[in-house]
C-alpha cells in the first residue's frame, strides 16, 4: 500500500509543520479535532500545529482528550457535575488557551502585535 502523504512523528512539536506534515488528502484527519483534515482550523497554526499529531505521543494524546472531552477535565470535575453553563465556560477557556498559545509563539519570535480596538 502506498503512502499519499509521508508523515513526520515526533514526541512533541508545534513550532511549524514538520518537513511535509502540513500536506493532506481527501483521507487524511486530524487527530486533535477528529475532523477531516482541511476542516481543521489549527492544521498549520503556528504553536498549535495539529498538522504534526499522532496516537503515539503522550503530549499529542493528551491535546486529543483535552479537545475531545473538553478543557474542565483539568479541573477533575465529576461528569455529573458539569452542565450546559459549566461546558460554554470551558469551551471559552479552551479557546483562551489556543489564541494565547499562538500570541506567546509570536512573542517569543519578535513579532509585535498591535491591539487598536
């Protein structure tokens, strides 16, 4: 069987791409979002790179249950204990954590960032 796309693996990289990570086919889903690969918004983010993920790495397998079951499990709540109020302020926090992410990656490459609103 032929590979389309050859894929790099590594424990933990979100830097960028690696070599042709970023490329994918009609086949090809996102191990994070468990969504087609060119529906994934975080594909080549810089600091996110979901591009780069795989079921062999504990960071990547750890990113995939935050994303899949939800940031509030850093917090140990029961499942009984998290309602509809309780999941929004996760997703908002997860959000949070994403878009700090990829501010603090360009931090720390120099780039300044101008807010006007």
């Amino acid at each position: 069987r032929k590979k389309l796309n050859p894929f790099v693996k590594t424990e933990y990289d979100t830097s960028a791409p690696l070599e042709k990570n970023s490329s994918y086919c009609d086949q090809c889903f996102c191990y994070i979002c468990d969504k087609q690969a060119n529906k994934c918004e975080f594909w080549t983010v810089v600091s996110l790179c979901h591009c780069n993920a795989h079921n062999k790495s504990k960071y990547w397998k750890a990113q995939r249950d935050t994303a899949l079951a939800g940031v509030l499990t850093i917090f140990n709540f029961d499942l009984t204990e998290i309602d509809t109020d309780l999941r929004r302020g996760g997703a908002l926090l997860l959000k949070f954590i994403q878009d700090l992410s990829v501010e603090y990656s360009q931090f720390l490459k120099g780039v300044i960032v101008n807010y006007d609103d």
